[in-house]
C-alpha cells in the first residue's frame, strides 16, 4: 500500500491535503533525527503500479545532450516541457502542487517551501552504465527566483535493480570521512532530505547494470525566501573527493567561488576571464 495515493479527477491524477499532512506528520521525527543530516528513505511512497505507467512513456534520449566529466558521466535531464507524456508532467505538476508541500512541511518542519515551475536540474533523471555522479553539495540559489534551495526529493523508477548493478545513492558525513548511507534506487523508493553547504551526496561509483538497462527516476526541489536582511554565499554544484579514490578536483567550480567571495565586485568578470 502506497504511503500517498494518487486520486483521479477528470482524468487528472492528485494528492489528497489531508492525507498528505497527516503522513508528514508521522514521519517528522525519523525525519529531523536522521544522520548524517537530516532525510527519509520512505519504500512505497506512490503506487508501483502508477509508476510503471509513466516509466512505458519516459523519453526516449537519441539525440538528447548528456553530462559527461571527471564529476558526472552518462547522466541525461529531461525538464517537462522536453517530454511528451500527459503522465508524466501530470505527476511533476502535483509534485510542485500545495498539497505536497504541506507533506513536505509537515515532515521536514520548513515553512512557506516554494516549488520550481522551472525545474532546475530537475525533472526526470537517467544514468547509463559506467555513468556515475560525484559526491556534492547542490547548488544553493535558485537566481531566476532568488530563492534558496531548502529540500530534495528522489523517486526512483528501476523494476528488478539488484545491488550488484551499482547506483546507489551515498549521504556522506560532513567532514567527507564516509558514507553514513547508502540507498538502492529500486522502484517506487522516495529519498527526501534537506540540501544545505554540506549535504555531501552522490552516485559517485559507476554503474554496473547490463548495458539494456539505465538507472531512472524522478527528482524535485524545493526553495524558501530569503529573509529580507539575509547575505548568502552563492554555489554551484560543489563537488567532493572522497578519501582513498581517485576523484578528480573541480579547481574550476573552487576559483569561481574563490573569486565569488574574496575578489572585489568590479573585478570579478575580469577575474573569471583570467581562468577561460
């Protein structure tokens, strides 16, 4: 039985508000207490079947553009005007609709959390074989809506995902020792978790799936306001390098915020033009 039931009207599927209060509400506390910062792996969190359904009409990805470097390989993004599914933008409009963020209020304990009709790297989601993603903190500024990033949500979409195909998801402690968990991304999993400076995640181990097959899901995020008075540090996507492994540095990501904090303002353009 699914956590949250998908209700259909018209032929438009959605979330119960009272249904998703009261399941935030139950899962508050495993939620805040969680190491190494705070989230919840939730089993069942929509219906498999429902899920399977969109997954027969994910976007085929010929000719679509992929991240492929050191930090994230094989790695394809499909924002919802990029896909043709009815299902599938159904169910991402519901994920950025009111009553799913009172769920995710009423869990995570973060008041007035906006969604991203933009969906920033958001979306769908598909890694290859041999693809992988580096240890990270997100990005932290949402600069078309100057807004911060507050919450990730992960769905996964993979039927039959042994452990021995690789992908799962690392939280790592914050002083990058180790990986305190790590998720299997089979179907119809939810991971949510709170993203901040030091919410080290990542895939960071290439897949080891057949070649036919590709680790899939669903991810959105979630923004608060800036208090009006507030001064906050904008980053990029700030990869990790884990102890004992070969990651590679991003020392371009690590100027740009150098540069971003310490270089007078009048002289930052010239400063990133220095490094091109």
């Amino acid at each position: 039985m699914a956590i949250l039931d998908l209700h259909e009207t018209g032929g438009y599927l959605h979330f119960d508000r009272e249904q998703c209060v009261r399941e935030g509400k139950a899962r508050a506390e495993a939620y805040r207490e969680a190491a190494p910062f705070p989230h919840i792996v939730m089993d069942d969190f929509l219906d498999a079947d429902v899920l399977r359904r969109l997954l027969a009409e994910f976007p085929d990805r010929e000719g679509r553009g992929y991240f492929d470097r050191a930090q994230e390989r094989l790695k394809y993004q499909f924002d919802p005007n990029t896909v043709a599914s009815g299902r599938v933008r159904n169910l991402l409009a519901e994920l950025n609709g009111e009553p799913f963020l009172a769920f995710l209020s009423e869990m995570t304990g973060i008041e007035h959390l906006i969604s991203d009709p933009y969906f920033a790297g958001g979306g769908l989601h598909e890694t290859l074989a041999g693809g992988h993603l580096s240890v990270h903190a997100d990005f932290n500024v949402h600069h078309g809506m100057k807004v911060e990033r507050r919450l990730n949500l992960l769905i996964y979409l993979n039927d039959d995902w042994g452990p021995d195909y690789g992908g799962q998801l690392e939280l790592w402690d914050k002083k990058m020792r180790k990986a305190a968990v790590s998720v299997d991304p089979v179907m119809a999993r939810a991971v949510v978790f709170n993203t901040t400076l030091q919410s080290f995640h990542g895939v960071p181990e290439p897949l080891t799936c057949p070649p036919d097959r590709s680790r899939r899901s669903i991810a959105t995020y979630y923004y608060t306001a800036f208090p009006s008075d507030a001064t906050v540090p904008t980053r990029t996507t700030t990869f990790q390098t884990r102890p004992g492994t070969g990651d590679k540095v991003d020392w371009q990501v690590r100027y740009g915020h150098f540069v971003e904090d310490w270089v007078p303002k009048k002289m930052q353009r010239l400063a990133r033009r220095l490094v091109r």
